[in-house]
C-alpha cells in the first residue's frame, strides 16, 4: 500500500529553535528510553569518565511492568527539574557530541508526533512546543493538509509511529474514524461562524452520533454518518444554534465550579509549574487574594468578575482571540485522537472543559485589560506591537496549558475521572462550558 504523507501546511517546516527557545522543553518530563537507545546510550557514554557518571546517577532502567520496548528505561531530571545531559547553552550535551543517533526517540523526535491513520502518515506538532504554539497560533489558515518528507524527519528510517488505527474489519469504530474527524475538522475551522456555535454544534454532533457510533459498535452506519456530518455543517442549522445561544442570557456557574476545583488541584499538588502561577494570578485577579483560599470566594461573585472582563473585548480583538483557540481546537482534533475515548462525545466533553479552562486563564490575565484599553487609544504602529504582546501572551499560555494539562495524562485521567463520578458526560452540562 502506498503511503500519503500529511501534515499541517504550518508545521511542514517546523526547525527547533535550540537555544533561542524561549523556555527549553528538557525539563519537567520522565523522557523514555527504549530498550536499543538505552543501549546505544550506555555504549557512547561509558566512554567518559563524566558521562559514565551521568548515566550512573540520571539513566535507570523501568522496574515496573512495561507495555513494550518503548519504556524500557527512564533519564530521571535534576533537582532543579532540567534534564541533566543540556549544557550551559541549554542544548543537549549528548547531541553535540554523539549526534542524533544514541538519543532516545522523545529527545530526537519531540515535539513530532507520527501516526498511521489507514494510508496516511500524519505528522503534527505538541503544542508544549512554544515554537509549535505560535506556528499554529498565528497560522494564516486553522488546518490545511499538506505533504510532508520523511527527509525531514530527524530519522528518515525506522521512525516512531506513536499511534495506529486498527485493521480489523469489523471494528467499525476504527472504520468510520477518518471520515468523522474529517467532518469534526471541518466544523471546527468554520471561522466566520462564532466559536461559540461551532463548539456547540460539535458538542450537539459528537452527543448525536455517539448514541449508535461508539467502541464496540456492532455496525458501520457509515449513511447514517455522513447524514448526520452533512446536517451538522447546515448553515440553517448553525443559524438556528446561534439564534439559541443568543437568546439564552442565563449566567450558569457549574463551568466555573468545574475549573476552580481542576485549577485548585493543579496549585496544590503543583504549586511550582508555571502553569499553577498562572492559574494563582488568574485567581488573584478576580479578587481571590481578599479571601484564605480559592473555595472561599463566592463562585458568582468570580463569575461576574469574569464576564464583566469578556466584556471589554472589542469586536474586533475577539476576532483575534477567537482565532487562538480555534487553532488549539483543530490541533487537538487533528493530533489527538478521539478513537482513545470510549465515544467522540466522551473526548469532545473533555476536550470543551479544557477549552474552559484555557479561555478562563486568558481572559483573567492581569496585563489584558490594560493591553485591551491600550490597544483602543493606539494608532496603527501602536496598535501592532500591542497586537504582537497578544500574540505572546497567547502563546506562553496555550505551551504551558499543554505542557501541564495536555500532555499529562495522569492528571487528564484524575479529571476524566471526576467528571465521570459527578454524571457529566452528558449534554445537558455541555452549554455552560461552551458559553464560558
């Protein structure tokens, strides 16, 4: 079978910045090793004295049970929490000296991630990667597939392929995947329609076919499918879903509550990761600092606080930001793959409370209002290099979301789990996370 090469045009030509990253990605992480770089490893380093000792004290071998060769063994990090191979330029020690070769798949490949979907090789970007956050952050379109070569690759054989798709014909899950995400893509980058009714025609999509289209299924509905895929891009009913959203004025805080308590989790059990700070300034903003903890503050005094903020977005600046998210929103579905959840409503579920959770952060940023207020007074020059600081505090928000919430998938089970214990997984509960 030929093979088709995809990836997003904004990622094609994706470069390290090495060190002029501005926050170096070699830190924070259990990096795997496999069973055949562990060895490679073991051979370059033991022939220095220092790196015979680096690889004594950081590189241990996995003593729980495994899932394969890919977790064979660990580099453990620093007291300091950096990998303890960068050197005083903040770049791999091992690399310069030894090459691509002997590093582990994570250290070559990250932030790439590859997986097979039937004929296609898809290659997409972790947006813990600040590199990765503005490309597709302030990419002229929300998702283009264009080709890619493996000559890009840092190994053009013998690469990673982190997930894929079954070939079982009759999981009918699997069979029906390309032509669903296709469709949940589509909606998603339909930007002249608001974000708010995108998620929520998405929501009311994946909530709709879940009931017949899920893991398991005993049929492949692929009619019943694309019925449903084509009535979802209906202008008349995206109108309708609009008209709807416009006409419910009522204030719900169960969004609120839900991020507050993830949010407290992430402080307490986290307190020094950038994104716990973030979290603690986005909380002392919305006068959290007046009270003991967090759970002290009446949640509808924060949450008219918080709409209060949304308020002050122009029109045109909330053009802008929605472009943000709708570009986190069509990474996610394209890197990600609903196929590892039970249904697509169960994944869009999360994946709107995490949506919640980025726009809650970003719109209780102390430096917005005063950069919203700025940008209303400036002149074109002005306005630009304001539009620019927006960019960035953009992107430092969306690689530390996905750094802390992203790509860890202990706490991501923590929170499934809580949301499962508390019925969530429902519709009912999917408007207040829409309009948040």
């Amino acid at each position: 079978m030929s093979l088709n090469y995809k990836t997003p045009d904004y990622f094609r030509d994706f470069k390290c910045l090495g060190s002029d990253c501005p926050d170096t990605c070699c830190q924070r992480w259990e990096v795997k090793l496999d069973r055949s770089h562990y060895h490679l490893l073991q051979e370059k380093m033991t022939q220095d004295e220092h790196e015979e000792k680096l690889f004594r004290d950081y590189i241990y071998v996995n003593e729980q049970p495994v899932t394969g060769d890919h977790d064979y063994a660990f580099i453990r990090m620093t007291n300091e929490g950096k990998c303890p191979m960068l050197g005083k330029n903040e770049l791999c020690s091992l690399h310069d000296r030894h090459g691509i070769e002997p590093l582990g798949d994570v250290c070559a490949f990250y932030p790439r991630v590859i997986s097979r979907c039937g004929s296609d090789m898809e290659l997409s970007g972790a947006l813990s990667c600040p590199e990765v956050a503005r490309l597709c952050l302030l990419s002229e379109q929300p998702i283009k597939l264009t080709r890619f070569s493996t000559s890009q690759l840092p190994r053009s054989r013998n690469y990673p392929i982190q997930r894929e798709l079954p070939q079982n014909p009759f999981d009918y899950y699997a069979e029906n995947f390309r032509q669903v995400r296709g469709g949940l893509l589509e909606l998603a980058a339909l930007e002249d329609v608001s974000l708010n009714v995108r998620l929520y025609a998405l929501a009311k999509l994946a909530h709709q076919i879940s009931t017949y289209y899920h893991r398991d299924c005993a049929s492949s509905n692929s009619d019943r499918l694309e019925r449903d895929l084509r009535q979802s891009m209906d202008r008349e009913n995206l109108k309708n879903i609009q008209n709807y959203l416009e006409q419910d004025d009522s204030s719900n805080p169960l969004a609120l509550l839900v991020i507050r308590a993830i949010l407290e989790i992430k402080i307490t059990q986290f307190p020094d990761e950038k994104l716990s700070q973030i979290a603690q300034h986005a909380f002392k903003n919305l006068g959290v600092d007046s009270v003991n903890s967090i759970s002290d503050i009446p949640v509808e005094d924060m949450q008219r606080v918080y709409d209060s903020r949304r308020r002050l977005v122009s029109p045109a600046m909330n053009k802008k930001i929605e472009r943000y998210f709708s570009r986190y929103l069509c990474n996610c579905l394209f890197r990600e793959w609903y196929f590892t959840m039970p249904d697509p409503f169960t994944y869009m579920q999360m994946l709107l409370i995490r949506m919640a959770m980025l726009r809650f952060l970003f719109y209780s940023e102390a430096r917005l209002e005063l950069l919203l207020e700025e940008h209303e007074h400036a002149d074109g020059e002005g306005q630009r290099r304001l539009e620019a600081e927006l960019d960035s505090l953009a992107i430092s928000l969306v690689y530390n979301f996905a750094r802390a919430v992203d790509q860890n998938l202990s706490f991501l089970q923590l929170v499934y789990t809580a949301i499962s214990e508390q019925d969530m997984f429902n519709f009912d509960y999917s408007l207040a996370f829409v309009k948040f």
